[in-house]
C-alpha cells in the first residue's frame, strides 16, 4: 500500500499540449522527494437547469446501419456493437489521427480532435449522416491549424450550433481555444483574447456543455505556479468570459484539473482531479448553480481517494442523480472505478468488484452516457494482452457489467480506446482510436437501441 510521502511515480493519461503530447509523465516535487499527481463544498439543493433550444433535436437511426452479416457485431445485454469500417481515407492517413469528442448535431452526428498528416498537429473535425459513412471537414489552416499544435477536445450542441474548445499553443504556449458552427461543416475560429485565454504558462478548455448562461467549459489554467480548475462562460458561443479565480475552489497546492461537465446536480456538476489533498492526485468534484459561482466538493479519502490515484474522466446525470466514472490504481494495477451522488454534493463510491472493474493490467472508464438500460460506460480494458476499447452497462449506476467481446468488435491488434460517447436518438456512437496499424487512427463504434 502507498503510503503519504513515499517515492511515488505513476504514469497518468494526462493527454494535450502542455502536457508532453497525448500521453505524458506528470510529476511534482514536494520537498526532497518526488510525488505523482495527475494535473469546494457540499450544496443545496437548487433549481435545476435546462439545456438551451439550440439543443439538435433527437434522430433515429437507420435500420441499415448495422449490417446483420457483419462479423463485427457482438451482442450483450440486450445490445449490439458494430466497429464503423475504416475506408484508409477519411479516419485515417499519414501521421496520428484521434476522435477525443463526438455528438449530436449538423448533418447527424460531428466529432472532433485532431490529425497529424500535415506535418503537425492539427483540430479536424468529422462528420456523418447515419453514425456509419463519415467525411472529413476539409482542413483550413487559419481555422484548424497554425505553427505548433491544436486540439478540439470537446464538441457540443449550442451557440450558433455546434461549439467545440481545446487547446492552442501556436503564441509559444498552449492557450484555451474555441470554434464554432452553424451546420458542423463550415467552422470559425473565435479570436485570441489573452485576458480570456491566455496567460503565463498553458491554459486548455477539456469539455464543453450547454448550460449555466448559455455555454459552460471548464479545463485548467496555469498562469499560478502549478495548474488550477479553470472555467469559461458564454452566452452565444462566440463571446466568453474567465470564471474569477478563488483559489479556495479552484486551486491548492500542485494541479488540479476539471476534465468533464455535465448539466446535472444542483445545476452543473465537474469532475477531475485534484493534487493537493495528499501525495497523489485523489479525483475531485466540484458544483455550480449557474456556472459562474463554484464550489468545491469536500475531499472524503474513502470516496475520492487518499493513498493512491483515483481519476473522475467522465459525468453524467443518471442512476440515482448524478453518476461519474475513472480509474484507480489502488490495486496491483489499474481498475475501472464508478462513484454515484443524489445532488452533486453527497458523493458514494461503488463498491470494486475485481470481475467487472478489475482484471490483469489496466481498465479505465473514460466516457459515461445515459442510455440503454440505464447507463453505459466506455474506456479501455488491458486483459487481452493489449488494450482493446471496452463497454460496461448499469441499469442504476450502482450495479454494473463488463460486456464480453466474444466477435472482436472493440479490440484488434496492438491498442484501441473508446474515449467520448454521445446517445444518438436510440443509438449509442462512441469514437476514440485504433493503433493496430501504421500509426494511430481515428475509429468509430455503434450501438443500435436493443431488439
């Protein structure tokens, strides 16, 4: 067992500019020693909030999507996944090519992230009329990319349409960006303003919703001597403000990251973590009524952690209010990890059960939506030998299934990984990467509703 200011280094999936590419070592240093991190306060019970009308309406998806002679197709719990054919063209090419977000709007569905096969990295953009036939949005340089890298890690309905943010670190380092569109084809870049999103060292937007004013983004700031919580506000998409920085909410001794934000809870409810509690990053949750106004959930070290890492990548609301999902590296070796709360404030973790979340080498939960019998969960699970996507299912979000992959719709040679879902009419659509050919490739799974 770890033990609070042992010798502790741990490989974190913190992923993006700023953080060594999409798959960095994260240390700090505490003293005389080194200690890995990764990058407030109970609330009451308050109005809910609704999403904007800019919200795509539901669309159904068509019988054809998902062939029945397709060997690609694996049923489980009432549900059939289908892995969405590679054409060579449109989700893969020269150098890296990754899906970090999709969801519902424009032609049918849009995802977003970035390409590699122009030299450097990157925003792309990808669309699709049915969940299984994508183009790619042709490049614009002034639009998607500049010198050094650009990332969209998140993309949601509102704004003019569709509002996706990430990273920019073309002024020498990465600064919070955000695009916009009206029909997910034809995208703007809304301009630089430091005072918004910039600053001293590097600034990222991680995931985007429509609420609180309009549009909510959180991620991170690093203008301070380490990383902090960092949230933006808009009302149109096209014009934002920086949250005001407490330190008492959104910082603290070494990094503290939101990685994901959901209209749930008292209002709006984000979920990351957080390095200053102990010697290891412990997950972290944080609430607002009109995201503007934050606090700060307090730390509990039987539910968010204490003595090893525990990292919240995904929420959502759903089971018995508010339902969020990571890792934990307790164990021998990293496991899925759940935690559940009735109003955002009050947090539970679900109890390990090694046959679900666990197994040889790493599971990880990195998207979580509400949909099929309650709640599905995606990520990555190690068992195989090599890292194959994953799917878990849950009727409360307490009770949970590993989904076993006995057609080979989610793994292959070398690495793949769900890490974004969006519920599209009936249909589930998760995207992420491929790694089993030349280099890395964008990929794309669906799930059509039960039979």
């Amino acid at each position: 067992m770890m033990r609070r200011g042992a010798l502790l280094t741990v490989v974190l999936l913190l992923v993006g500019s700023g953080c060594g590419g999409d798959g960095g070592l994260v240390t700090l240093t505490t003293g005389s020693e080194t200690t890995a991190t990764v990058p407030e306060t109970t609330a009451a019970t308050l109005p809910e909030t609704t999403l904007p009308e800019t919200t795509v309406p539901e669309t159904t998806v068509p019988e054809s999507t998902v062939p029945e002679t397709s060997t690609t197709v694996f049923t489980d719990a009432g549900r059939r996944w289908w892995r969405v054919p590679d054409d060579g063209a449109v989700l893969d090419g020269a150098g890296a090519q990754y899906m970090w977000s999709v969801a519902s709007g424009g032609p049918g569905l849009v995802a977003v992230g970035f390409d590699e096969s122009g030299g450097d990295r990157n925003a792309a953009v990808w669309t699709s009329v049915d969940g299984v036939t994508w183009e790619r949005v042709q490049h614009r340089p002034r639009v998607f990319g500049r010198a050094g890298e650009q990332n969209m890690y998140s993309v949601t309905a509102g704004g003019p349409g569709l509002v996706a943010v990430g990273s920019d670190d073309s002024a020498g380092d990465a600064d919070a960006a955000v695009w916009t569109s009206v029909d997910g084809i034809t995208w703007n870049r809304v301009p630089h303003d430091d005072d918004v999103f910039g600053g001293p060292q590097p600034q990222g937007m991680r995931s985007v919703v429509a609420g609180g004013p309009g549009l909510v983004a959180v991620g991170y700031d690093g203008s301070g001597p380490d990383w902090d919580a960092a949230v933006w506000t808009s009302v149109d998409g096209e014009t934002w403000e920086r949250v005001p920085h407490l330190p008492r909410v959104f910082g603290g001794p070494r990094h503290q990251v939101m990685y994901s934000v959901a209209v749930a809870g008292p209002g709006l409810v984000a979920v990351g973590y957080d390095g200053s509690t102990s010697d290891v990053a412990v997950a972290a949750v944080w609430t607002s009524v009109d995201g503007i106004t934050w606090r700060r959930v307090l730390h509990d070290d039987e539910v968010f952690g204490g003595e090893a890492v525990q990292f919240m990548w995904s929420v959502t609301a759903g089971g018995p209010g508010v339902v969020a999902v990571g890792y934990d590296t307790s164990g021998p070796d990293w496991d899925a990890a759940v935690w559940t709360s009735v109003d955002g404030a009050i947090w539970e973790r679900v109890p390990h059960d090694p046959a679900v979340l666990g197994g040889p080498r790493a599971q990880s939960m990195r998207a979580v939506v509400a949909a099929g019998p309650g709640l599905v969960a995606l990520g990555t699970d190690g068992f195989g030998g090599d890292l194959d996507a994953a799917v878990w299912s849950s009727p409360d979000g307490i009770t949970w299934e590993y989904l076993i992959d006995d057609q080979g719709a989610l793994g292959g040679g070398s690495s793949q990984e769900m890490t974004a879902a969006t519920v599209w009419g009936d249909a589930i659509v998760g995207v992420g990467y491929d790694d089993s050919g030349e280099d890395r490739a964008a990929a794309v799974w669906i799930s059509p509703p039960p039979e």
